[in-house]
C-alpha cells in the first residue's frame, strides 16, 4: 500500500492547539513549557489554543491537581478559549469510535485470555522477538470464542507499507506499519484506552497542531492509525500536523529531577518565589530562539513565537539562570506590585505602605521574593531584636561603646536623610581613623539584627529616627 503520511495537512485550516495535562500530580515545569509553546502558536496564528484535562485515571486524579494545573496556567498568563474539555466525561463518545471502527471491520474483538497473552510474551520474549501482539483473533469470527467471553476491542492496524510524519520539529520520521501491532481501543470492561481517547478529543476539538514533547512521537504513528480507520466513516477526521518538543534535561545533561528543579509550576511561585513573567520568558528561551534576543514581553513571544525557531535537541535547565532573570525581573517590576508580594510572605505584621515606599532599595539586592521578603523583614521587627549569631559577633564592649557614641550624634541630626547621616558618620570614621564599614557592620547588626541588609543609610532612612535611635540604644546598653 501507500504510504501514510502526516505533513502538515492542518495548515490550511484556522490554527486550532490543545494542552492537555494529566492530573496525576502537579503541573510539571517541562509540561508548563508545553502549554506555554502549544497557546504561542495558536496565539501567533491567530488561532485557539484549547485545554483538556486527561483524567481517566481516576485513582491518581484528583481535584486538587486539576486546581493546582488550573492555577498554575492562570498565573503564568495562559488564557486558554472555550470551556475546558474534562476527558474522563467523553467515555461514551469513545466507546462509541471503537463501535464504529468495529462495525466498519476496521477494528475487531480480541477474545485472548490474560494467561494466553503472557504466554505469548514469554515465547516472544525466548525467541528473541519484539513483544507485541501477534493478532491472533484477527481474522477469526467472534463465534469460535466461548458464550459469553469477555474480549477487547483492537485496531485492524495497516500491515504493509510505512507511515510518514512530517514532524513540525523532527523533520520527516517514518515507521514500518507491520512494526505497529493491534493495539486495543477498549479494554475487556468497557473503558477506552489512552490511545483511543487521545485521538478521539483531538479530532472532536477541531485541533490542527499536535504541540507535545517528543516522548510521544511514537504514540502519533498508532493514533494516526485510527485516523485513517475512521475517515470515511465520519467526517471531520484529518491529519493533524505534529511537533514533536525535545525534553527538558538537567544542566549536567541528565534527565530533569527534582535535583535539577523539576518542581511544579506552583512551586515555582511559592517556594521559590519565582515572579510569573520571569518564568514565562525563562520556559520560552528553554529550547526556543529568535537570534540573540534574551528577553520577551508577552506580545513580543506572540509575535515572534514560530515552531521552526524550536531546537531539535534537548534544551538544559539552569537554576542560577533562572534566578538571574528573576533578579531583572523584580528590579523592573512595579513597587507596589511586589510589596503585596513580600507583605503575603512576612504576614499581617507587615506594613504594604512601608513596604512600598521602601522597594526601590530593597529589590536592587533580591534573586527571588524570598530573599526581598527576608530583606525587608527588619522593617518590622519589635524590640529587643533577635540577633543571628554572625550579627551578635559584632557587638562586643568595643562596637556598644561606639553605637552609644552614634545614637548621640544622630540624635542631633535635624537632617534625617541619607546623605546627612553618611555625612555624620563619616565625619566620626575619620576622627577614629577607622574605615566606614568598621562602624557600618555593629550598626547593621543593631538596626536589622543581621549582617547582611540594603545600605546602611538607606536603613536608618527607612526605619526613621526615633525607631533607628531606639534600636542602637537597645544594642549599645547590651
């Protein structure tokens, strides 16, 4: 026979995508990229970018993760069209394809027992064969199995011939269809399988583009497979054009865990304190491209976005990177914005105003909102402050001495900004020939109780006199 191929033949038709994410745990940062790179498409095409959640496996779903994916997409800006499509209340509709298919002879009922497959791998298995099934009932009529057997129902796969995929991605990728077996459309109880499922929602839901990673490449050549069964049978049944998404790797080159950050896209958010426009260009740049450009607002992705700018090889995930975009991404992003942020991390102590008012010197330090939630947590402290213990190093009967010698200096400050305070404190560096920071690190410790903070000036400014002249005199009496 001829070959069958898939090339490409959504492209004359308005560009339909579909993310559909399993919720079986949560929404993995290498699917997040997914359904980032599947509503770009659609977007740059004018399109619809479409959302299934695949929950047939009732055991492993739960609501919880279809929340959690639900969120995540929200929070990264994904705003897919229509109504969200729930696979496991489509069961009927797929039992009814596997009738049709069956009633056409394009598929079969399998009456093979469990015993008689796993009999029929071990003789494979001892041969040294591929373990596939051998389509034993086939050909057979349904009469010569018992009254009553249970069976399932089979795809009667092409035998001769190849099936070409004209991968968006891959390039052209071609299979041998004797090596693609019967595979079952449904099992002995009634309930579809996920290749038939699959194919079944992509063709309801009018998808033109098939935008998934590559671990399913070999799944397209067996959906195709029921494609070509049920054209002729119903219409609206078309080849879809495939891209095929090389997998995330570590930055060691390793497969992507946990080690490397293979965390879920809230966790992203919540642990890591991650901001959603970081992770969104982050995920674009994994794998994609547009000449030397770092960098991409929203519109410019949509405008840019293309498959043919997708890597064909792994693309590798580096946290620091990460963090490093992050850390731009903050220093641009609206005060207000991020003191809400900050303010939900340190708890309703914290002062948003205050918190406000203050990020333009708190985000210049900060990778992630962690670190500007932590760096803006002594603005908030009650007396006594706890000191770390770097930080109570630094207070020894010398360093007290001094601080009471500043809290009567500053006390006379009429001027409670940062460069009369620097002035101030310069001048008694000098009369002590020490260098500023001698006296700039036991001040921080008594301000912020750490040893690590925004500008030493830009503290006292912040906090104001009468709370930056209780807290040195608190430390400077011990």
């Amino acid at each position: 026979m001829a070959s069958t191929s898939a090339s490409g033949t959504g492209a004359d038709r308005p560009v339909v995508t579909r993310f559909a994410p399993s919720p079986t745990g949560f929404l993995h940062i290498g699917n997040a990229r997914t359904g980032l790179f599947s509503w770009l498409y659609a977007r740059h095409h004018g399109g619809k970018a479409l959302l299934r959640i695949e929950d047939t496996d009732k055991q492993r779903s739960t609501q919880e993760a279809i929340d959690v994916i639900l969120d995540g997409l929200d929070w990264l800006g994904l705003d897919f069209d229509g109504e969200t499509v729930f696979q496991s209340q489509r069961a009927d509709r797929h039992a009814e394809v596997a009738y049709k298919l069956l009633e056409a002879g394009r598929a079969y009922k399998c009456f093979a027992t469990t015993e008689e497959l796993a009999e029929m791998r071990e003789q494979q298995k001892a041969a040294k064969q591929p373990m596939r099934y051998d389509g034993r009932w086939r050909d057979r009529d349904p009469s010569e199995a018992p009254e009553g057997a249970p069976f399932t129902v089979r795809i009667k796969s092409e035998t001769s011939g190849e099936t070409v995929i004209e991968d968006a991605v891959q390039g052209r990728v071609a299979v041998k269809n004797a090596e693609i077996d019967d595979f079952i459309l449904l099992r002995a109880d009634g309930t579809p399988t996920y290749m038939l499922a699959v194919v079944v929602d992509d063709m309801d839901m009018g998808c033109t583009h098939i935008i998934r990673g590559d671990d399913h490449l070999n799944n397209a050549f067996r959906q195709l497979q029921v494609i070509k069964a049920m054209q002729g049978i119903e219409d609206g049944w078309h080849e879809p054009t495939y891209a095929h998404i090389p997998l995330i790797h570590g930055n060691d080159g390793a497969k992507l865990s946990k080690r490397h950050g293979a965390l879920g896209v809230d966790a992203y958010r919540d642990e890591l304190g991650i901001l959603p426009e970081a992770l969104f260009n982050y995920l674009l740049r994994l794998g994609w491209g547009h000449g030397d450009k770092e960098d991409f607002t929203r519109e410019e992705a949509i405008a840019l976005f293309d498959l043919p700018g997708v890597n064909k090889g792994p693309s590798r995930f580096d946290m620091k990177k990460l963090l490093n975009m992050n850390g731009n991404y903050i220093r641009a992003a609206d005060d207000a914005r991020l003191a809400k942020i900050a303010a939900e991390r340190l708890g309703p102590h914290a002062d948003v105003a205050l918190l406000t008012e203050a990020m333009p010197v708190l985000k210049t330090r900060a990778r992630d909102m962690n670190e500007l939630a932590d760096g803006s947590a002594f603005l908030f402290k009650t007396r006594p402050l706890d000191l770390t213990d770097q930080a109570s190093e630094l207070l020894d009967e010398e360093a007290r001495a001094r601080l009471t010698v500043i809290s009567a200096r500053l006390s006379t400050e009429s001027d409670w900004t940062i460069e009369a305070l620097e002035a101030n404190l310069k001048a008694y560096s000098e009369e002590l020939g020490l260098g500023l920071g001698k006296l700039a690190q036991p001040l921080r410790a008594a301000l912020t109780g750490q040893t690590t903070s925004p500008g030493i000036f830009d503290v006292l400014a912040l906090l104001g006199r009468e709370e930056s002249l209780a807290r040195i005199d608190a430390q400077a009496a011990g």
